[in-house]
C-alpha cells in the first residue's frame, strides 16, 4: 500500500513560501554541519558541496512550495540533477528523495504555521496550541504521548519540542481558542509535559555530544518558525541573499554599543609571528598544524588553522597590516560576534565566491574601534581570508551587505 502524501505536501500558503524564498545556499559535508536556528536561513543538502548542485536542488524544490507539487515529481528531477552532476550519494535513491524533499516542506510548513498563529489578533482569540500526533504506522513513543496536548502559545517547551522534532516527523500544531478549549472539556491548558531530564547523543564519525530533549532528534530541538521570525535575523531583513555584492538592506538598525576591551585581551608587541598565531588558534582549542572546527553563533560549523595567516610561500604572516597585537579580539569577533553577513563577490578568477563576514564593535582609546573579520567560503568549502580592525565606522557599516544571518539578541 502507497504511503499517502502528508498533509503538507497539497498546502503551499504564502508564509511557507516566504520561509523558503529567504534560505541562502550554503554547502555541507555531513547532515549536521549545521545546527539548529541555521537551517533557518541556510538551505543545505549532506553531501552536496558545490553550488551548482544545491542550486538545482533549490530549483527543483520551488515548485512544492508555490504549486504544490509532489515527491513523485521531485523524485523526476532528484534524478536528473543527480546524473548531470555525477553525485555520489549515501543512501538509497527513494529515501534520499524523500528526506530532501520532506525535511524542507515540512520546516517550511511548520515555521509559516507558526507565522499565522503568533499573528497578533490570532493569537488573541487562540491563545493555545495543540501538539497534534501524525497517523504514522511506526509512531515514536514520546512523540505519540503528546498528542493531545494542550499548552499556552507562550510555553517555553514549544521553543524545543515545535514539531517537527525529528527526520520524517509528520506531528503539527493547531490553534484554539477558549471556546474551543471548553468544548473539549477543559478549564485551562495542560502542564507541558516533564519527560527527564536531556539524553546525551554522540556522534559516532566526529565524536562530538549534544544534550537534546528526550524524544527530539540530534539537531532538532528548535522552533523552525520562532527561529525564523525571532531568533537569528530581525524579520523585517528576511529577504533572500542579494544577486551581486554591495547591496544593503533597506531599514538597518544600528550596530549594538561597543565592547569593553579587557588589558589582557591585547597581546605585546614585538613577538614572533609564531607567538601571535598560537595564541590566536589557542582561544579555539587549537594549535599550529592542529586544526580545528568551531560552531559558530548562527550553528555553522567553520574550520579554524594557521591557514588563516600563512602566505603563498607558506610562511606564518600574523603582524600584516599592524593587526598582531589585536589577534584576541580578532578571535573575539569570531567566537561572540554581534553580527554575521552573507554575501556573494566575484573574485578576479571570475568564480562566484560566498563570502561569510563576522562583525563585533570594540572600545578603543580613540572612541569605538570596529573590529571585522572576514571569512571566505568557496563552492568547494570554507577558506579563511583575513581579520582586521577597520579604520574607522563607516569604512565597518560599508561591510554590513549582503544577507544578516545573526544578530545578537538585544
């Protein structure tokens, strides 16, 4: 027996399409190189590290959204984009078809029903939210003990357990009102469910541990809609990446106040190349030859090495353009950054080069020393381009174009 479509698949609305036309490309090895809130803004497929190739997915799944169309017809292109760009993928045909193309409707269905019910006067007449089960033949067990539950739309649990909670996960969320709740024989709304405390789940390839709620997946204890309307980005910036670099979004707001800049968070002059190399690496865990991957604010996995200051003969450059003695608070930027911008340029060799800038304002004896560092990230993977104080504010502001990923919360 054919499994039927799922509810969302016949329900393209303008919010879901919203949520999708604002995904940004972006590149990833594994299923997790991306966490949480950043599957917000990025669109990614495991495996698929050139652009090209997430672009035709992209394409391909547009039309679910704005027509409705189904896995069959995905399934069509999935197989033409996969012969034209010759991808080896993990998995068989049919269930990686049918991640791609549930995943990302389901996320978009899930986080434009969650723009409709925080709407201000739906929210006033249905003040409460019902976790609904799916009618999967094989239902997880704490996911099937919440059905039925009736919360408060402003209960923190819907931050972490707003369906969908894991890979395929069919659970939705609908609206009450108070009437409503009547109806079904209640006085009030439940106690959101106590299920224990987090579970730690290893990777088994990195290695690396994340504590999740019971019953939710690795990597899906998020809200994809307060995601989207709260979290990462002010909602009036939710536009989709700019064509061409230099564009700046209408309505910016100001930078957050700087910095204070701790004495020891500047290192002395004077000191070897190596010396300043290390204590940068260092505020990462790393060190010279010992690469390392960091998790930065918006969930995004970067690679950080002393690639980032070697020159083209291959020798450790730290104190180009006087920068040496500000290397911590180069590793500041990109550790507690208050912004990180997405941003297309085209290099001289003609390649069409996506470029990740993360931005942090500092204090300084002379007044407000923006401090910017730039990442660069090919569409063959990540490459570090430099860190630098700018001169002065308008030279930082110049810098904030493109697609604004992250903002620290206020």
């Amino acid at each position: 027996m054919a499994t039927p479509e799922p509810e969302w698949a016949s329900l393209p609305f303008d919010e879901a399409i919203d949520y999708w036309q604002q995904k940004v490309r972006l590149p990833t090895a594994r299923w997790n190189d991306l966490q949480h809130g950043a599957h917000v803004r990025g669109f990614s497929v495991a495996g698929a590290m050139v652009d090209d190739l997430l672009a035709d997915f992209q394409a391909a799944l547009t039309p679910a959204f704005e027509d409705g169309t189904t896995l069959a017809a995905f399934r069509k292109d999935f197989d033409k984009i996969v012969e034209a760009h010759g991808w080896e993928y993990n998995g068989g045909r049919n269930w990686r078809s049918r991640v791609i193309y549930q995943t990302n409707l389901s996320t978009a269905y899930s986080a434009g029903r969650y723009a409709q019910m925080t709407d201000k006067d739906v929210l006033k007449h249905r003040p409460f939210w019902r976790y609904n089960h799916s009618d999967a033949l094989h239902p997880r067990r704490l996911h099937l003990s919440w059905d039925g539950k009736v919360l408060d739309a402003t209960n923190p649990w819907w931050a972490t357990h707003y369906p969908p909670n894991d890979w395929g996960c069919g659970c939705y969320v609908t609206a009450l009102s108070q009437r409503q709740l009547e109806r079904m024989g209640m006085t009030g709304p439940d106690k959101a469910p106590d299920d224990g405390p987090p579970v730690t789940w290893q990777d088994k390839v990195t290695g690396e541990k994340w504590l999740v709620p019971p019953g939710i997946g690795p990597g899906w204890a998020y809200n994809p809609g307060q995601s989207w309307l709260h979290g990462t980005m002010p909602k009036e910036l939710a536009k989709p990446l700019p064509a061409s670099a230099g564009v700046r979004p209408d309505n910016l707001p100001p930078l957050p106040p700087p910095h204070a800049v701790p004495e020891d968070r500047t290192l002395p002059a004077g000191q070897p190349d190596e010396a300043y190399v290390t204590a940068f690496l260092d505020q990462f865990g790393g060190a010279i030859g010992l690469p390392v991957v960091f998790r930065d604010a918006s969930g995004t996995r970067v690679v950080i090495s002393d690639d980032l200051f070697r020159m083209r003969d291959g020798t450790l450059k730290a104190s180009k353009r006087g920068r040496a003695t500000g290397l911590l608070l180069l590793a500041d930027a990109i550790r507690d950054p208050d912004e990180i911008w997405l941003d297309w340029f085209q290099a001289k060799s003609g390649d069409v080069i996506l470029r990740r800038r993360y931005i942090r304002v500092i204090s300084g004896t002379d007044g407000e020393a923006p401090l910017l560092s730039v990442f660069e990230w090919s569409g063959v993977g990540w490459s570090g381009v430099t860190g630098f104080p700018a001169a002065n504010t308008n030279y930082l502001e110049g810098q904030r174009t493109g697609a604004l990923i992250y903002r620290r919360p206020n």
